[in-house]
C-alpha cells in the first residue's frame, strides 16, 4: 500500500467553474443531499491497478513522463515520476455514469445539453499536458477533445453535491459525481500533480469499468506472457 503523501485537509478548492471551449465536464448538480462525515479514508491500490503500474514502469511505456493510473472503480489516483517512482495515491471524484467511452460530440455540447447516460469518464492511455480552460484557468487536460481534465473541485461546485464530504469518504460509490472530468484534493494538485506535469506533460492511465482491462490495455497481455517466460 502507498501511504498518502500530501495532506487531504483544505478541501475548499479552487473558485473556478471549470468550463472550457470545448466545455469541459466539469459541474453535476445533482446528487444526495446528506453523506456521513468522516476522516480521510485509507487507500489500498486495487489488483488491476498495481499490475498496470508494474507493466508501465517494466515496459517504460511512459517514456520517462510521470503518469498517474486512475481506478474508477477504487474512486482512486496512483502519481508516479517519470522513473517510475510512487508519489502519491488519493481519492478522486469522477463521473457520474458507468462507462468508458465518451460519446461522439459530447465535448461540443454544453453541461445541460449532454445527457445522464454521457457523464462518463472515458478508459484509456491519454497524454495529458497543462492548457487553459474558461476564464484563463489552468488544468491539466486529459481528453481535451472530450472535454475531460483532472483538475480540484470547482469553487462554485453546487453544496448539495457535496464533493469534499464525498473524497473523504471511504465508500469509493459515492465518488461519482461530474460530468466525467476528475477532481481531485487540491493540495495534491498543487504539491504534487502540477509540478510534476506542468513541463512536459505526461501520461495519464484511466482503468475501465465495464470493459476487460485488456480491451482498454492491449500490450497487458503481451507484458504477461513475456513475465511468463523467465
């Protein structure tokens, strides 16, 4: 288990509606109107998650980038340097829906035109790289076509969504709650994701939820066989 690096506290993050052209997924409003509060939860990387780390650094598929590896279904971010090194590991918020594709044109629409069936965060190997949104505000855009960018919860997210209440909590199921961008704890974003990004770039691997692992990361079954043979 990596041991969270960054602290969790001050998750009154960034005043910025994060909507971009295209218009970034960024702003659900909807959600439960009361979630228990509880202290950061601890965080254990899933099987899928640690065996995609480990072909990544063995195979140097990053190509000496720093990557994160996000698990949709553990609602949780893995942050490596570009050797391979852990950083860090936190909870994130995604999208609302199950899914890994984004559908064709969703990036173009506005937040009240994209449907509750498109508000997916996509699977996949992405090259992420810093670029402005709305109101000459940075993130780090993971599917800039798709309108998808890891970036902290929007400073005018509605209350009712709860979202910091949500990162803390350990129930990786009530993490769902954008339009399909994903949020993370701002203090990790500014300590941690952003310095590590903000030069070059990097690679970000978002792990399926409703495909098999190896639809999404065809060379995990070349790296397996290969592991076999000694």
């Amino acid at each position: 288990m990596i041991k969270i690096s960054v602290p969790l506290a001050g998750l009154a993050l960034c005043a910025t509606g994060v909507q971009a052209a295209p218009t970034p997924n960024t702003d659900a409003r909807s959600g439960p109107s009361e979630l228990p509060r509880r202290t950061a939860p601890t965080i254990t990387a899933s099987p899928d998650a640690e065996r995609v780390a480990a072909w990544i650094a063995a195979s140097g598929d990053n190509h000496a980038l720093p990557y994160a590896v996000i698990d949709k279904n553990s609602a949780s971010l893995l942050l490596y340097d570009g050797r391979g090194k852990p950083v860090a590991q936190v909870p994130v918020l995604i999208g609302i829906a199950p899914g890994d594709d984004a559908t064709p044109g969703v990036g173009s629409k506005t937040l009240g035109e994209i449907g509750p069936a498109e508000k997916t965060t996509p699977a996949g190997r992405f090259l992420a790289k810093f670029g402005y949104a709305a109101g000459r505000q940075k993130v780090l855009w993971v599917d800039y076509t798709n309108s998808v960018a890891i970036h902290p919860i929007p400073g005018d997210a509605a209350k009712r969504e709860m979202r910091r209440e949500r990162l803390l909590s350990p129930e990786p199921d009530d993490n769902r709650i954008t339009f399909g961008c994903i949020n993370v704890p701002r203090a990790f974003y500014g300590s941690a994701l952003r310095p590590l990004f903000q030069k070059k770039g990097g690679y970000v691997y978002i792990l399926p939820d409703t495909k098999p692992l190896e639809d999404v990361f065809p060379r995990l079954r070349v790296h397996a066989l290969t592991a076999h043979r000694f």
